[in-house]
C-alpha cells in the first residue's frame, strides 16, 4: 500500500501523530509519504491508496493552512482518505475537513480525533493512551 500523509501542526501534536502512523505503516512495508501543507502542491499530489489528513482545530475551524489546502485539492475524485484533528475545544473539525473532501467526491475510511491537554499533568499535549487509540485508527487503514 502506498500512504501520503498531509499534515499541519502548530504545537507538533499532530506532527507526533503522523510520524508515529508512518512508522507503523512502514513496518508493515508500506510507502509511507508525510509531507507539509507547503511542502507539496494540492493540484499535483502524489499518487497514493489512501491519503491521510491532519490538522489542528484554530479559531472554531480547520487550521487555515490545511483549510485552504484541501479546498484547492484537485483530481481526487473516488481517492480514499482518512482524517485526523486534535484540538484544545470541546468541538473538533472532523466534520468540517469531512464536508469538504466530499466535496471533492472523495472516499472516507476512517478518522479520529483527540481533545488535547485531556489525562496531561501540564501544558498542552495528548492524552495517556494515544498510541492505542491511533494503532486501532491504522487498523482501519
């Protein structure tokens, strides 16, 4: 299977996400692609089986960043995906990244999301038990 994972993180929460699924999708001997928002043209992605999307919620939305990327994506027609959100808020932007890949007819197969700062003693960060809640969400993949 071949994986790109698009991703943009402002704290690196959603970046320890995406390099822990590409770890385990690699043993696997899957290709594995994480790449940033800015670092890639959403016209001219790469060709994959499943894209994987994360970012943050920001001022009660996807983060701006990831928002605009995937409001220019083009060509993904039928493609499959999966989505990730973590924010601090009690709503997360699954809804909202969900609402406009199927504007672009794409796929759904799994997605998760994590309220940040939860089971953490200081500052901001995810919660206890995240590992297993993203190798049940890479079991989907």
């Amino acid at each position: 299977m071949k994986y790109v994972i698009v991703y943009w993180s402002r704290y690196g929460n959603g970046e320890k996400i995406v390099n822990y699924i590409a770890k385990k999708l690699n043993g696997k001997k899957a290709d594995t692609k994480i790449l940033k928002t800015n670092e890639l043209d959403p016209k001219a992605m790469p060709n994959a089986d499943l894209y994987v999307f994360s970012a943050p919620t920001e001022a009660f939305s996807i983060q701006r960043d990831m928002k605009i990327f995937m409001k220019n994506l083009e060509g993904m027609q039928d493609k499959k995906y999966a989505i990730i959100n973590t924010h601090a808020m009690k709503k997360s932007a699954l809804s909202k990244m969900e609402k406009i890949l199927y504007k672009k007819k794409m796929i759904k197969i799994a997605d998760i999301d994590f309220k940040i700062g939860d089971g953490v003693k200081e500052g901001n960060g995810l919660p206890q038990g995240w590992q297993e809640k993203v190798d049940e969400f890479i079991a989907k993949l």
